[in-house]
C-alpha cells in the first residue's frame, strides 16, 4: 500500500484519548540516533514531518503520525544514551516502557537498529521485552548504505540468522533501499 497522506497529529507524555480511538498504531523504536525519525520520512516521503537530529534524546515524548487516514505511526523516545539531566532520562525510559509494556495499547513494533553496528545488548534487551510481551515485531536494519560493499552480504545475513523469526528490512534513508518493502509490512 503507497502512503499518499502523513500528519503530525501531537506529541504526548502518556495517555491520551487519540491513543484509544481505535486507529491501529506502529510504534517506531531503537537506540538514540538509530534514526527512527528518519526512517518514518522516508516511509512517507516528506524530509520534515518526524524531526531528526543530531543529538541524542531529542525526542522526549509519543510524537503520533496520522497515516492515511487510517492508522497512526508513533516515534516513540530511543533508549540508550540522552543528553538529559537524570530525571529527564527516567521519564523518558518510563513513557518508553509504560506505552510498549504496560499500556492496554497493542501496537505493531518497527525495532531499528543501525545495520553496520549490528545487534547490541540494549536492542536485544528491548526484542526479549517485546517477544515476552507478545509483540508482532519488524526489524528494519537502518544506514545499510553505510556497510561496506564487499561486507554488505555477509552483515546482512548475520543480522538475518541473528533476528531469525523476524522480518528483517535491510534500511536506506538516503538511497530509499527497503522503504516499499517496509510500507507493505506496515500497512
């Protein structure tokens, strides 16, 4: 399915009445600077609707996405490294950890990681929470463009065996390498 309308619909720090609505939701999660943002502007095409950044811990709430008009698409916080005071990290890690774990939400999960480091102990940490919970789980392998060409197929395929289960999308923000095969697993 083409994406043919994206909106910001607001950012929010814990319940609210358009998470209940019934709209299916995709939550977009991973490691600061994985580049969640990023892989949601590609998805709908449009360089500025999740704002990305540089730094890490920019996004400090549920910033919800309106999909065609038909299911929401939520940048959720990365976990990992913030620039944050210590009581800023926790609420962040807690509105993560409430909205994925505890909430009655369901959402499909896009877990990103960043293709050339591979798996680390914080993302296989966050796949065994959401496997525990249930979770239909996407792994979209992000900046695969970044992987050296005479290592991309050997990367590729550790990352495969390593995810075996899951729907692993090698990523490209910048060459748009996975952005169709993602949509379609997504909506």
């Amino acid at each position: 399915m083409k994406i043919n309308s994206a909106v910001f619909m607001r950012g929010v720090k814990g319940d609210n009445d358009m998470l209940d609505d019934g709209v299916p939701q995709v939550a977009f999660i991973g490691r600061s600077n994985a580049g969640k943002s990023s892989v949601i502007n590609s998805l709908v095409n449009m360089k500025d609707l999740a704002r990305s950044s540089s730094m890490p811990g920019r996004t400090r709430e549920l910033n919800i996405f309106k999909i065609n008009n038909s299911v929401y698409f939520v940048d959720l916080p990365g976990y990992g490294y913030a620039r944050a005071n210590a009581d800023t990290f926790k609420q962040i890690n807690d509105l993560v950890y409430w909205y994925l774990f505890n909430s009655q939400h369901n959402p499909k999960v896009v877990l990103i990681i960043d293709a050339e480091v591979g798996m680390t102990k914080s993302d296989l940490g966050m796949l065994e929470a959401l496997e525990e919970k249930g979770r239909e789980v996407v792994v979209v392998a992000n900046k695969a463009d970044k992987i050296k060409k005479s290592q991309y197929q050997n990367q590729i395929k550790k990352l495969r065996e390593t995810f075996n289960g899951h729907v692993l999308i090698p990523f490209s923000s910048v060459t748009k390498i996975g952005v169709g095969e993602l949509q379609e697993a997504l909506l």
